[in-house]
C-alpha cells in the first residue's frame, strides 16, 4: 500500500503557499483514494497534494486546476520531478474549467479565490455518490461559507476539525517547537 | 490502496484509553506499513492501532502487547468485531514479550507504563534497517527521554511534531470547537 | 495593582460551563478596567468574569445578565464567596435587561443565547467613546457573526485571536498534557 | 490599576526574538506585581517584559540581565522610548550578575543560554517567602529542566500550562488564521 508523507522541502515551491506535510496527509487520508480514482484538486497550489494523490491513483487520474500561471508551472515541474503522469493541469478559475471533466471519486478544495460556494455548487454536482469533497479552510470565512453551505445541502454527511502542528526543531541539544498554522478540514461525504 | 480513519467510536472501549483518530491516521501512515509488514504495537491499549495497522499490513502481522487485562480483553472483542485475524495479543510488561518475536518493520510506542527507556533499547535491537520506531508521547518526560535517546543513539534519523486536534461539533446550527489532547509524535528511522 | 487568575475550583460551579482561568485573564485584562468603571458581563454564567471584573473596578460597577436561573444562584453564591457588592445581577435574555443601564467603560460577551447581533448592535449604543467589547467565541459561527458586524460597523478599531491553553497535570514522575477548549477573542474598541 | 499589553510592532526589536503579547500579558500577571515589586528579568531580549513589568511596578525596580549588546542596546532605547526609569540593565551572562541583587518579588526566566539549572538555584535563593518564578519555555529540554529542578527543591508550590496563540490577520474580506509559537509557562511560588 502507498503511504502519504512526502517532506514540504523536496517539492519545488517558489513562493506559493503550501499545503503543509501533516495537513496534506490528513487531507489525502480521507480522500479514501484507490488504484482508479477520478480526482478534482481545486486550487492546486505547488502540486503537492495532487501528487501524491496521483501517486495513490496510479491508475486513475488527478485534475488540477490552478488560477495562477506560476502555480502551472510549479505544477508542471513537480510532475517532472516525481515522475508522475497521470495530472492533468487546467489553468482556470474554478469553477471554471470543470464542465468536461467526468465525475469525480474525490474532489480536495484547498485554494478558492473567493469563489468557495461557487465551487461547491459545482463540486456537488460533479461528485459520485459515496464520493469526498474535502475543504481545506485557512480562513474564517471560508469555513463559515462551508457550514452554511452544508445547513443548505443536505446530501452530505459531514465531519471538520482543525490540526495544528508544532514541529519540534533540534538546535543543539535542544528542540524548540515551532507552529504552523493551523488549518481546518471538513470531510464532507455525497449521501 | 488502503485509507485509515476509523472513528473512535466504532472500537469497542471500556475506560482504557485511546489514541485519537487523526493522531492515529498519522502515526499509522507514519509506519509505511505494506502488505507483508511485521509490526509491534508497544501499550496496544483498546487495539485500535493494532486493528488498523493489521488490516492494513493484511498479509503481516501486528504483535499486540499490553500488560492490562482489561485491556487484552478490549483487543480481543475488537479483533472480532473487526474481523481481523493477524494480530497475536501479548499479555506482559513491556519489553518483556518481546523477545522471541521476529524483527519488525515498524514498531508503534504508545503505552510505556515508565519503561520507555528499556523499551527503546529492545526495540533498537530488533527493528530491521530502514524500519521505523514511532512513540505517541502524551507526557513531557516521555518526549524528552525519546529526545536523550536519540542524542546518544546516532542509528537513527529522526523527526518530530506535536498534533493538536480540535473537533467542530455541530449543535443545533453552531459549530462548538472541542479540543482533543495534544499529542507528540516521534519518527525514528533505522539508518 | 490588581492580578487576575483566581483558579477555576475557587469558584463555585454547578453544571454551568466556565471561561477557564487563562482565558478569564487574557480577557479580562483586555478590558482595561479601572478603579471606576462600569462593566456589562453579558451570559455571564458562573460570574467567574464579573467577580474578577467587580474587584479589580473595585470603586465601578458590573451588571451581570444571565438568563439561566442556575446561574444566577452561583453568581450570588460567588459574590459572596468572594465578598464582592458592587454586582448586580439581571435575569433576563440580553440584550433585554441593558436598557436602563448606564453607559459602559466595558462590555464582555460571553454566551449570546443565539441574539449575538442584537446584543452587538445594543453594545454598540451602550459603549462609551475608546470603551471596549470584548466578545468569547467558542463557536465558528459566533466568531462570524461578529466579524460580519465589525465589516458593517466601521465605528470600531479590532484585533482578535484564538487562545488555545494545554495544562500540565503532574502524575507521580510525570506531567501529562490536557487540552482546555480553544477560544477566540475579540476586542473591539469604539472610535 | 495597570493593565499590559503594548503590542509587538510598539517596541524597537531588531533581530531579537521577543516574547509575543498574549504570553507576555499572562506572563506579567503571574507575577502578582505591585507598586513597589523587585523584579529580575533574566534573559531579558528587547526589554518588552521588563518594561511593562517596571510600568506596573512604578516605585519599584526591574533589573534586566541580558548577554547580548545587542538586546542591552534595544533595551536602552525602549526604555527611552517608553519614558521607563526604573529598569537597571545588567550585561552579564545568568545567573552572573544576580550576587549584589536584592532579594526579589518576583523572577521572570525568559532566556536561559544553557545555565537554567544555574540560574533555578540562583532565583531559590534570591526570592522572597510568597515570591514567584516564572518561566518561559520554549524549548523541550527547558521545560524538562524545570521540571526535574522542581522535583527536586519541594520550596516551591507550581502550576505549568503550554499557551498557544492564533491571530485572526484581517485580509480584504476574510480573517487568515496565523499561528505564533507556543509557549510553556511555569509557575512557581516560594512556600
């Protein structure tokens, strides 16, 4: 079996945000990725969840939809570097971009440039049933829109936490904790 | 591929306790459990690390030790419960036990009852090269004797973090923040 | 000069939910309380906030408007406890109960009883020039309304965060983590 | 009364790491300060606890040791920025530099360099019946040190909490949740 974990510093990031180790980790856990699966990564970022879901989905298929031009050519990069051919980046604003796609086993919202109901909206109709959309929130707000919609919605069983991780950093014969910011998670299931 | 993340409360219980879900989705994942993993789990407690890393490692095996009968017991249901066939409990303290079992591909360390330091040293033995030791510590003083044991064990990298997990549980149309205890994860590699 | 931080098992209790002791510091200390001032502690529970609030605006008044009769016998119980008189207790659902109050150095809101922007909006007319809200969200939804009141509301300079306070509990040789329930913060000062 | 909290960006920092405001405002309170309180700061950085802590004790006296120029420089400038004369600063590496101190009210361990144990059985001896200890911890090792010191020197009552602070950084229309490093506290009153 295929496990998650790969270090934040052995993908090529330029300045974009990232996805942090133990995040993604628990974010491509509830995934419940298989062999096969169909997957949305919407605001792709540096590629770093939707490589390591395309590595679990060896035989299926990760689309990555990314607004920003220096994102694509991280994306595009970090393929290269892990040998992994099985994304398909579109350059879109999401929801823009996935009319074409075909239904998704798992689709992860990281980055949603203001467009988060938008994205859900479409996101339900393009989800299978029993399938995972699952929302990484850094703001108040999102998480917000993410609850309303799910009050609005109610073919979605759900559950959310938020992680935080210090990481313990050896200086000497010392390890200073160090946080990261914390994120939350809402796993949301099609009933 | 296998996903974990059983929730809390499908294990059967009692008073023992439990590593949290997330905390053991990412110790699980952790393990870089495969097929044929032989795995210790070190204070199995309720077993639920065991159940999910026995399924995971379907053709391996998972040597379930703890010293509370209370706790066998708990492991043994939840073998039935989950079906699952390749976990052989071991009523004893800690190293104790451990002796005449195969090397491991992955030692899980929970439960230390104040022998994390003879544990350590059992367990530096007999984990094979490139396996993986990995302490869940809920105290300050187990965190710092892992830390003292990997200053003057140079065979091992080593990386660590705390996880702290908040629940948003939903009442009525509020979402109540809960806190999980913090956990410290320690991941030692056999170099 | 006065100190915050009487412990939590000082207080008299009940069933009824408390801010926890750091929390109560960090709040209160946020208040900018003076010998004189005059301090609204609204859903005010087990009158932990309002006696700590009473002796330090040991010449000023706090009007503590709770709507449970469970806690307003536990405030009374608490004044005394604590020989404090300058409290006043309101039994009512706030923002009922503010009209005829004066007008406030200080206003802490603690439970809402889902009228979060009714009592904002009473707040707002009730606060004094450079006068402080300072608003305890334990859930996402509170946290919001009250970020969407201070977009509407350009009358107040804000600044918030969320305490999330882990105790050390001695255990024999050991000192075992434990989590208090995170809270966000927020303090509005009228301009 | 007094109340803390001088925001970070208010005090002239350099490249000094300071003590964040939340931790700095429950730090200060543990320290039961009055008018006319001897406070040793030790480790004292840019000075941001020492001069607060001298704010609150307006007739008393804060001596501030620090081994770096560089932190006895800030701390000059911050006590002329912030009109503070009752701050003495020692340059000397702790526990040197304590010898001809008067017996204090209170200890503020922030930095130690190493000497902690040093510097603990400096602060035993140098602190008053009812006088208080309060240290800073942000490394594993600094918490175990204290711990272990109180083990062993039953002249002290304690208590010890880990504080981890998010701010809700406003951006356009959302609230991006940013984390600051925790920070253990440890309390410790001479009995």
């Amino acid at each position: 079996m295929v496990s998650f974990g790969i270090f934040d510093d052995e993908f090529i990031r330029g300045n974009v945000p990232m996805t942090k180790r133990e995040v993604r980790i628990l974010t491509l856990n509830e995934g419940k990725i298989n062999d096969n699966s169909i997957i949305y990564d919407i605001g792709a970022g540096t590629g770093s969840l939707s490589i390591e879901a395309a590595l679990a989905a060896k035989n299926g298929k990760v689309y990555a939809i990314e607004k920003n031009i220096e994102g694509v050519n991280l994306i595009k990069q970090n393929c290269e570097k892990f040998n992994v051919k099985n994304i398909e980046i579109i350059n879109k604003i999401a929801p823009d971009g996935t009319d074409n796609l075909p239904v998704a086993d798992c689709i992860f919202i990281g980055g949603s440039g203001g467009n988060l109901t938008e994205i859900l909206s479409v996101s339900q109709k393009k989800i299978k049933l029993s399938g995972r959309i699952i929302i990484n929130a850094i703001t108040i707000e999102s998480l917000n829109t993410s609850f309303e919609f799910l009050r609005e919605n109610k073919d979605f069983k759900y559950y959310s936490f938020e992680v935080f991780v210090s990481r313990y950093n050896p200086i000497g014969n010392y390890h200073l904790k160090k946080a990261e910011n914390p994120i939350s998670i809402i796993v949301c299931e099609k009933i």
